[in-house]
C-alpha cells in the first residue's frame, strides 16, 4: 500500500492500549503479515475464534474476563509484540517522512524514548476517560466523593448512607455490591426512566434470543428509518421490563412525570437484584442532585432534601479519549478545519452543553485524513457484542492495510461520515447522546465490514444472490441453524473465502455445541418451572387442608351442599348425595397432599400423572403456514390482476390503434418519425401539383380528420357556404387540378 504521494507504506504498526480492543488489534494484524507492536502501562464478550472456557458463567465476572483475555494472548502469542510498563503520553504525525513518533514513559524508571511507527493504530477504548459532573456545592461535603472508578471496596462502606449519582450498569453494579456488603441507606439518584433487564429469559441469556435474522431485520428498519427503530426498539424494551418485573410499575423510578428512555441516550443494563432491592425498599429512588447544602446534605431537583449520607459515588460513565491526536498535531479527527461546516451544526445543537466534537471516522474507525495509515478502535459501537465489534473492525482493518481490499475514495468516505454526522445533529436536538460513535443505521458499514474482512457472511446468509441459493440448497440445516438459532460469533471464521481473515476449523463444531447447550437451558428451565408449580400446588393443597379438620362437620358439608345446589349449573344431587360426594374429595385430597411431594397418583377421581401436552411448536408451525398461505393467495391475486389488464390494455391498445388509423391519426411520438411525416405529406402534395386530371382520378387517399376539421373552420370564419367541385379539388384541401396547389392555412 503506497500514500497519497506515492511512498510504500511499511508494515511497523504501533497500537495504543492491550485491552480487550488491542488484543484483537495485535492478533488480525499479525494474521495480515503486519508487525504490531502494543504500549500498555499495566504490568503483564467472545472473540471470533477463542471461545470462552466452559467453566466460566454465562455472564463471567471481571477477574474472569481478566483470565480469559490473558489466555487469549497466550494462545496467539502476543506477549512478544507487547511492551509492558510503558505509557504513551505523545503522537505526532512526521509529514515529511509520513509516519508517525510515538513518545512513551517507562512507568518504573520515568525514562521517555521516541519511536518512530508507519502506522497508528489508538485502542484505548471508551472505558478508559472518566465523566467527571460538578455537583454545585461539592465543597462543602464533609464524607467521600468519588467516582465509580475509584469504587474498589465495597465492605468500607457497611452501615453507611451512600447516594449514587447516575443509573445505569456501573449505578447498579454498585448499587448491588453495596447492599451485599451491608450497607447502610442506599439512595439511587437518577432524572429519567431506564432499562432494567434480567441476565436470564426462560432459562437463557437475554441476547441468546437474538438470531441473526432478527439482526438483519433490525438493521433493515434502522436504514429505512433510524428514530422509527429506536422508537420500536425502545417500546421492546420497555415491554420486556414490565414482563420480567411487573412490580416496577408502581415505583417511584418510573413514574409517569420522569423522561422515559430513548435507545440514543439510555443504553439497557443488565441486573437480577437492583429491581427486587428497589420493591423491598432496601434501594429508594429519588431525582436528581440540585446542589449540596450541608456536610452531609444534598437537595434534590424536586425540592426533597435528603440528610445523614456519609458518601457520595459518581456514576456517569466514561467518555472517548481522544487526547493524544488532540494535542495540536496532524490527525485529529475532531479538528474543525476538516469539518465542511466547522462543525457549527453540533455545537449549535441543544443538547451539546459540553461543546463536544464530532469524530470524522470512516466506518468510524478508519481517519479521513489519513486513512492507509491511522485507525481509532473502539469508537464506534453499533447493535452487537463488543468482543464481536472489534474483532471484526480489526480484521476489516488488517485486511485493507495489507492490500487485501481496496480503501475507500475520498468521496465515499465523506458521504459515510457526513450520514453520521447528520444524524447526531438530528439526535442531539431531542436528547443527550453519550456515545457519538453509535452507528445505529449500521447496514451499509456492517456490510463493509464483513467484504473487508472476507468473512463470506453476506454471500451466503440473508442474501439473494447465487451463493446464497447454492449455500441453502445444499446446507439447509446449516443454513437454518446459522439464520435462526444462536448468533454465535464463530460464524465470522467459518467460512473459508481465500482472502482476509484466516478461518478456524473449528468454527463448525463450536457453533453446534453453543446451540444444543442454549437448547438445553431452555428445557432445563421448562422443567424446574413444572416443578415449581407441581410444588406450589402442593403447597396450597396442604395449607388448605391444615386448615380445616381431618374429620370435617358434615352439618357444614350439608350446608355447603345445599348453597351450592341453589347456584345455576350445579348438579341436580340431593344433599345427601352431595355430602358424600364432598367428604370423599376432601379425602382424597388428604391423600394427595402428603403424597404429591413424593409421587403422581391416578385413582380415577385425580389424576395427577398426566402432563398437560406441549403445543407450542404446532401453534408456531400453523401460524407461519397460515401466513405464508395468506401471503401466497395474495400475490396469485396481483399477479392474475396484473396479466388480466395486461391483457385487456393489449386489445385496447390494438383497438384504438386501428382507430386512429382510420381516421389518420397514427401517433408518431419521436421527433424524427414526426420530420418523416411531413416530408411525406410535402412530397404527396408536390405529387399532386404535378399530377395531370387523368392521374387525378385515381382513387382518392384517406380522409385526414384534422385537415378536414381545419378547412371546416375556416369556413366558418369566412362564411362561405360554396360546394367545391370534386373533379376540381379532390382532397378538399385547396389543392386544383390544374396543378395549383393551396394548402391549408396553418399547415
């Protein structure tokens, strides 16, 4: 790959940042021919291809991520491209060589050394700047303030009042460890509603019902209209909360007078405690922070005041860091000078109060300035795993950068980052949007991601073309499973393409495995819910019959029978009867209450044994075969409609065209064949003129209606009501035989 003035670029790749972002970085470039080398300042999701151990959780803590990430980087053998203890504080762009210096500080000698790189790569990721909120009056609060990043004990805190300031994971997470820690009054300020989910639906992971054609019809609807799918998207969203936690309709938190969510603003967090801690009043939502008014006293927005708070932690996020190609050299991607606008349009934008600026990022990854040599990962973010995203954006990265697919055209490029930059000014004017880099309309880059790196997903899933028919013809079950079952990140390295990422042999298998274990949650789940409700069943009988004696009154059973023999539907039996009937059942379900919990039992009266039949998949099957049927008739409709007036306009067409025929008024639409209309008629009446009387006896040619409508008016006008002599003007036109011709006027 050459510059724009022609060098050939070298293969020397400097990333900054050995995170989850740069290990990925390391690893594509490194597949690509390329030599990465990382500065990290620390002492020593899935990716595609390094599935997690199955001993981790569904949801692994963060020492586990911790251990996998290291394993990661073992198994691919990245420590040696890696330079520990050494943090990057400089980058400057060199333009007379074209490359880039790269200052980094030793964090143990304090030495500093300058490295010179042909390409950069920023990986530090969006967790690694914190969003600091000046809460008016801090000063003079006597406890802790502290963000959540200096959150680290938990126990320090037990028996103490805390406010945490923000909601979202980090504002529940800590929430969470708080209250197991045992502290004391726990206050979650937050202004508007949000999304709280369960880590588990019906036994699986929340996102493992997430298919990839849910995907593609996700980002479908998104390229149409980006607001219309973050309002479906958030209605979903809302619906799935009240279903898993009905109870939060009555809480204070969503209140029908605070802001509800919107996918731009509010990213949906995961939690299986803060919602029953909010019910059970060990957690109290309250607005947001006014101002602090005493040692340990804030106000709040409504007007509450709220004492005794011993501490106060911070939890509004983390924002992009920038900083090291903003230090006034060439590369910035935030420099107004390469803005068209200068970016007037976002800084005018209403809910732009920090004066933030937009990162002109093609795909948002790739620098317009400098794009075959300067990348910034982990800025962009769109509708899928990190782990997933970054890996793809480093494998697209390394593909284009080792000459494997083309780099965009400067005009390509600011078409992308103008669509981007449009719709955050368009966002910005109704709500906040903490992540600027969400590409929500991500079709168009997702697909480019996919080409770029030669994952071969969209020749042969959700497409229409020759590949996608072949792959479904001859792997149906395949097809089927990678469409509609777990969107398992493996599929990025299953196909072998020839050119870009490397594939993994065993992508396949790994695939089939995650699906029989999410299939096997499922009916896991399915089976403790029919115990549990064989147990609460049970339950209720024998706190019903506990309540009542072993040898019920048959004066009361007399009495029951009777009441019920007057209500409309009972039975016609007699009291008597009745009585019997009612001290048998009472006895039979002694007997099943002491004998549920250890067995079914079927004596004719009860059965318990049978298990009610499981019609859910002939429902779905039924349904989908009505809708197709439905879908079929109505397409055989507009198709029999559609040849019916094809038809019926064919005869018209001939029809009319036989018509004007008659009357001379062939259609001549093209200017051309309306010349040759005229030189034909100019050379029929020079004929005319020359033509002597026994020629002019022939056959008289048709009628032309117009010329005949013409002279019919001129009459009119003139009034004359003389009849011409046939044998002396046959055409009626003017024209004698004599030879003088007289056309009409107008003609």
């Amino acid at each position: 790959m050459t510059t724009r003035n022609g060098r050939v670029i070298g293969k020397d790749v400097c990333i900054v940042g050995t995170g989850m972002v740069g290990l990925a970085a390391i690893k594509n470039l490194k597949e690509e021919g390329l030599n990465p080398t990382a500065f990290t300042k620390d002492d020593a999701n899935a990716f595609t291809d390094f599935p997690m151990p199955d001993e981790f959780p569904t949801h692994p803590p963060a020492k586990d991520l911790g251990k996998y990430m290291e394993a990661y980087a073992k198994e691919f053998d990245l420590h040696p491209h890696i330079r520990y203890s050494e943090a990057v504080t400089k980058v400057r762009r060199d333009d007379r060589d074209e490359n880039w210096l790269v200052t980094a500080r030793n964090t143990k000698t304090g030495k500093e050394e300058t490295h010179r790189f042909d390409r950069l790569v920023l990986a530090t990721g969006i967790l690694n700047s914190k969003r600091d909120v000046d809460i008016k009056g801090q000063e003079k609060f006597a406890g802790e303030v502290i963000h959540s990043r200096e959150f680290k004990d938990p126990n320090k805190y037990k028996g103490k009042n805390v406010l945490v300031v923000g909601i979202g994971a980090t504002g529940a997470d800590t929430l969470v460890f708080l209250k197991q820690a045992g502290a004391g009054k726990l206050y979650s300020s937050h202004r508007g509603q949000y999304w709280v989910l369960p880590r588990n639906v019906k036994g699986k992971a929340f996102d493992h019902s997430m298919s990839r054609r849910m995907g593609y019809v996700v980002r479908y609807i998104a390229s149409c209209s980006a607001f219309l799918c973050a309002w479906l998207m958030g209605k979903g969203l809302t619906s799935a909360r009240m279903q898993a936690f009905p109870f939060l309709k009555d809480v204070p938190a969503f209140a029908p007078d605070r802001p509800p969510p919107s996918l731009l603003s509010r990213v949906p967090f995961f939690s299986d405690h803060l919602p029953y801690y909010i019910r059970d009043g060990h957690v109290e939502s309250v607005r947001g922070v006014r101002e602090v008014v005493g040692p340990r006293s804030v106000v709040l927005t409504d007007g509450r005041r709220v004492d005794e708070l011993d501490a106060i932690i911070v939890c509004t996020g983390y924002q992009y860091d920038l900083s090291l190609l903003q230090q006034g050299g060439r590369g910035d991607p935030t420099d107004p000078a390469g803005a068209p606008d200068g970016y007037a349009r976002v800084l005018a934008a209403p809910h732009n109060a920090a004066g933030e600026r937009f990162a002109r990022l093609y795909r948002g990854f790739i620098s317009e300035q400098y794009p075959e040599s300067l990348a910034v990962l982990g800025h962009m973010l769109m509708l899928k795993g990190p782990f997933v995203t970054n890996d793809l954006l480093s494998m697209a990265l390394a593909s284009v950068w080792s000459g494997g697919y083309p780099l965009p055209t400067a005009a390509e490029m600011r078409a992308d980052i103008d669509g981007q930059y449009a719709f955050v000014c368009a966002a910005l004017r109704s709500a906040p949007v903490p992540y600027w880099g969400f590409r929500l309309d991500s079709r168009a880059t997702y697909r480019w991601l996919n080409d770029a790196a030669g994952t071969g997903i969209n020749e042969r899933l959700g497409s229409w073309g020759w590949q996608g028919w072949k792959f479904w013809l001859r792997h149906g079950r395949l097809h089927h499973l990678l469409m509609e079952g777990v969107d398992v990140p493996a599929v990025y390295r299953l196909f072998e393409t020839g050119r870009g990422r490397k594939p993994w042999p065993g992508a396949l298998e790994h695939i089939k495995k995650i699906n029989e274990e999410v299939k096997q949650m499922g009916k896991r789940w399915e089976e403790e819910q029919k115990d549990d409700k064989r147990k609460q069943t049970s339950a209720r009988i024998l706190h019903l019959c506990t309540l009542s004696s072993h040898s019920p009154n048959p004066l009361d059973l007399a009495t029951l029978a009777i009441r019920s023999q007057d209500e409309p539907g009972r039975s016609t039996e007699t009291p008597l009867e009745l009585t019997q009937s009612l001290n048998r059942r009472h006895e039979t379900s002694l007997d099943l209450s002491f004998s549920m919990a250890k067995d079914c039992i079927n004596d004719g009266n009860v059965n318990t044994c049978e298990k009610p039949s499981d019609n859910t998949r002939i429902t779905i099957i039924v349904i989908v075969v009505s809708v197709l049927v439905v879908i079929l008739a109505t397409v055989g409709v507009v198709l029999f409609l559609h040849f019916r007036r094809t038809r019926m306009d064919k005869k018209e067409d001939k029809a009319f065209e036989a018509e004007r025929a008659e009357y001379g008024m062939d259609y001549l639409p093209e200017p051309r064949q309306r010349q040759q209309q005229q030189q034909q008629q100019q050379q029929r009446h020079a004929r005319v003129d020359d033509a002597t009387d026994d020629e002019l006896q022939a056959p008289a040619p048709r009628r032309n209606s117009l010329q005949s409508l013409a002279r019919s008016i001129r009459a009119l006008d003139s009034g004359a009501n003389t009849t011409r002599d046939s044998s002396r003007d046959p055409f009626g036109d003017g024209s004698t035989a004599s030879g003088g011709h007289k056309p009409p006027a107008g003609y």
